[in-house]
C-alpha cells in the first residue's frame, strides 16, 4: 500500500514536472495529435470529412431554401389564363425544389389531382434526399468518432500497464506517464470530433426541415389553385 502512494506521489511531480518544462507536455493540439498514435489518423480524417459535409450541405441548403415568393402568384396568372407553357418556362428559369415540384405538377395538368399529387410528391420525396446527402455520414462520425478515441485510449492504457509490469521493480514514473496521457489524447480528439459533428448535423436537420416546410407549403397552395372552381 505504502509503495502504491509513493509511485502515486511520483507520477503527480513527474506530470507538474512535464507540464511545467518547455520540453515537457505540449499543450499544442498539433503535437499531441502526433503522440495520440495510429488511431489519431481515422480520427483526423473524419473530421476532415465532417467539416467538408457540413459547408457542403449547408450552401445547397441555404440555395435550396431561396424560393421567389411571388413565383406562385405569376404561375396562378398562366395557369387562369392558359399559357401552361409560360408557367412551365418560369417554374424551370428557377433553380430550387419547390420551382422543380410545381414544374411536375403543372406538366400533369389535365389529369386527376390524385395523380397531379402523387407525381408532386415523388419529386418532393426525391428533393428531400437530395438535400440529405451525407447528413448519414455525419450522423455516423458524431457517432463514431468518440468510440475511436475511446479505443485509442484503452490501447494506449493496455500498453502503459504492459509497459509498467515488464520493468518489474525498475518502474519508470516517466515512461508510465507519457502513456498515460497520450493514451487520453485520443479520446479528448474524438470527443472534439463528434461534438463538432453533432452540432453540425443538427444544424443541418434544423435546415432542412425549414426547406421541406417551404417546399409543401408552396404545393399545397397550388393544389388549392387547382381546386378552385373554374
């Protein structure tokens, strides 16, 4: 016991020792990244993907959501007045997913509103998936990325101890707190990571169901254009 507290005072000075020397423990993230081991690299490369999703999604989101309020109006004008063509020109001059789904539905003019619906809801459905591209893949780094980092640590851990019972009665105190703390640099960078993430894909979530908000109100205005008595 007494030799248990005397290798847990060492280790404490030995840390403060560390911390406290220019050569001792870096605070850079840049250095410890490198001390993290292997396990550092898929981290890393999540990130770098996490990061790439996220402006990617959040740019075709936020054009996505740019819908031209006064199209609908323009649109219920050709329609009332024939020109189903000049409506279809204008719905397709207009570059976001409510434009393309009241494109769809104004080619099916003519038939029932069943089928004028359901086709706007394909194109819907489809819009919808393309504005959730990868947002799987973040959900799965936000996911994944602390469970590497815990990984790394527990190998990191194994090996600190595997280390510590092959020098017998010659423990080095330094040697055993070196690993120690790089075994926990992976876990604070995954940690790191699959914040970031989260944040990330909730933000993106919180996006898209503006845009898809957008999107059926936009066609559940034109069905009620459609409904209207001639």
């Amino acid at each position: 016991m007494l030799k248990l507290l005397t290798i847990q005072a060492d280790l404490t000075t030995e840390l403060d020792t560390l911390a406290a020397e220019p050569g001792g423990i870096s605070t850079k993230f840049i250095d410890l990244a490198f001390k993290g081991g292997w396990i550092m690299i898929p981290i890393i490369l999540l990130s770098i993907i996490a990061v790439y999703i996220f402006f990617d999604r959040y740019f075709a989101i936020k054009k996505a959501g740019k819908f031209d309020t006064g199209l609908l109006e323009k649109i219920k004008v050709y329609i009332t007045s024939g020109k189903i063509d000049e409506a279809l020109m204008l719905c397709r001059g207009s570059s976001n997913p409510a434009s393309r789904m009241l494109e769809k539905g104004i080619s099916r003019i003519g038939r029932p509103l069943t089928d004028v619906n359901a086709a706007i809801e394909n194109v819907g459905n489809l819009e919808i998936s393309k504005l959730e591209k990868g947002l799987p893949v973040l959900a799965s780094v936000a996911g994944g990325a602390p469970m590497l980092g815990f990984l790394g640590t527990v190998m990191g851990m194994i090996q600190a101890f595997y280390d510590m019972a092959n020098a017998g009665n010659n423990i080095d105190v330094t040697l055993l707190s070196t690993g120690i703390y790089q075994a926990m640099v992976t876990t604070v960078a995954g940690l790191i990571v699959g914040i970031i993430a989260y944040f990330a894909y909730n933000i993106l979530v919180t996006n898209v169901e503006k845009v898809v908000f957008k999107m059926e109100a936009t066609t559940s205005e034109f069905m009620d254009l459609l409904n209207e008595p001639a």
